[in-house]
C-alpha cells in the first residue's frame, strides 16, 4: 500500500504568490498534502531574510486550494499560547473541512537565535515540552488530526498519550526505526494507534544531483534510487513520507513527486 505523500512549501520568500503557485500545482498533480514551516525568518541568515508566518499562509491555503490536505510542519508551541494556536486551527479547519493536519513541535536549540532576535523566551526543554503538551491537549478532540515532531523520548511520549501521529525529521534509516520502536512501545502502554510519519530533504533538480550527493542530509536521484530510499522508511512504519525539496519554490516540484517517485513507493 502507497504511503501518502506531502510536500513542504516556499515560504522563505517575498511573494506570496510563489508559494500559491506551488500550492494550486500539487493540488493539480494528486499528491496527498502540502505543509508549511513556522519561522520569523530564514534561520541562519538574519531578521530581514522573509519569512511568510505561519497563520495567513494556512488561511490562503484553505481558500486556494480546493482538494490538497494541508498543515504546519510544525506550529511551534513555546511562541503561542494554546487557546491561540486552537484558535487559528479551529478557524482554518471550518473554512476548509477535513483537510488540515495540525503538525505541533517544541522546538529546540536551533530556534533560540530566532526567538532571541524577536524577544522570545528561549525555554529550557522541560518548557519546552510542558508547552507542547499543555498546547496538544488544548487541540484535541477538536475534528482535525494532529502531528508531534520531535526525536526525544519525552517527546514520543506526548505523541503517544495525546496525538494522532508522530513525525521524525530528517532522519537516517536507523535512527527511524529505533524512533517508531520506542513509540510503537510507548503507544501500547497507552492503548492508542499513533500514525508514523517522516519527513526529510530531498534534491528533485536532476542537475544539481552531483553537488547535493555530497551532503548526508538531502535525498538525491535517480528518482528510482530516492525511491528505494524512501521505501525503506516505508518499511519501517512511514504511513506518511513528507518531502522537503531543495527548491521548494520550483512549481514542477508537485509534478516530479507525483509522476517519478510516488508510483514507486506504490
């Protein structure tokens, strides 16, 4: 059986428009999801480097959009209390019925130079994960699913109390099938069926394949070849393989996932 397939957007950019083009071509192509990022700008550069926030781009997807699921990869919950968070999934999810995800992370120590830029709080993990329990909790049983990120073992256990699925983040193989172990295990102690879900890099231009198989973090083709490799996560419990492409802004993305990998993952 195929996974369902998503694909992440261009929002560190300056025109919107971009990220909708994208958006209405993978709502074209058949494809399962697309999903936005939640940042106040582009991590490693600087407060100037645009970053489109979060709320507005789930509204525009809602109405711009007609058959794609869509959703935050992830709504960080130390930067929102969450009645707010509910609030703006609550509105999104009656404009466009049965197609939002509400993916929630902790965040982590890579987000401290964003939140200190802005005056956020850069909370200890214990904070960290109180808020994205305390948020989880304020979001169910409100008719939309709901995701957890995170790697740690507190983390995975949220997900297994309180969500609807989990998402590891650009993880090898090995380290997958650990982290589906330990929720799978977690998950049965609370008598619940969590989705697994993965996500990760991937370069879809065919010419830039030599420079990015150099890096250990990014999917490279052929296309047969990625596809083995996200077979693997598949194997290993993905019921959902969220592809992050290098170039999100390339609008031919949705078509080359659709007609080049999904198939072979089927």
């Amino acid at each position: 059986m195929r996974p369902q397939i998503g694909l992440t957007l261009p929002t560190f950019v300056d025109d919107p428009d971009v990220l909708v083009a994208v958006a209405r071509a993978a709502d074209a192509s058949g494809i399962d999801a697309v999903f936005t990022y939640d940042h106040l700008y582009r991590i490693a550069s600087d407060a100037d480097a645009p970053s489109l926030a979060l709320e507005p781009v789930l509204g525009t997807l809602a109405v711009e959009t007609e058959r794609v699921r869509f959703g935050s990869f992830m709504a960080r919950a130390t930067i929102r209390p969450p009645a707010v968070l509910r609030s703006v999934f609550d509105t999104v999810a009656r404009v466009a019925p049965g197609r939002l995800i509400a993916g929630v992370g902790a965040g982590d120590a890579l987000s401290d130079p964003e939140n200190e830029m802005f005056g956020l709080p850069t909370d200890e993990p214990a904070a960290r994960l109180a808020a994205l329990a305390a948020t989880v909790e304020a979001l169910a049983g409100r008719g939309y699913p709901i995701w957890v990120g995170g790697r740690s073992d507190r983390v995975i256990g949220v997900a297994a109390a309180l969500a609807d699925g989990w998402n590891a983040w650009n993880v090898d193989q090995d380290e997958f099938t650990t982290g589906v172990a330990r929720l799978r295990a977690a998950a049965q102690r609370e008598e619940r069926a969590v989705a697994v879900t993965w996500g990760g890099l991937v370069e879809l231009r065919e010419s830039r394949w030599p420079e990015a198989a150099e890096r250990d973090d990014v999917l490279v083709g052929p296309f047969d070849a990625m596809a083995e490799r996200l077979r693997a996560f598949v194997d290993a419990g993905a019921q959902w393989i969220v592809l992050a492409p290098i170039a999100p802004a390339d609008r031919d993305n949705a078509a080359v996932v659709a007609e080049a990998i999904a198939p072979a993952l089927g």
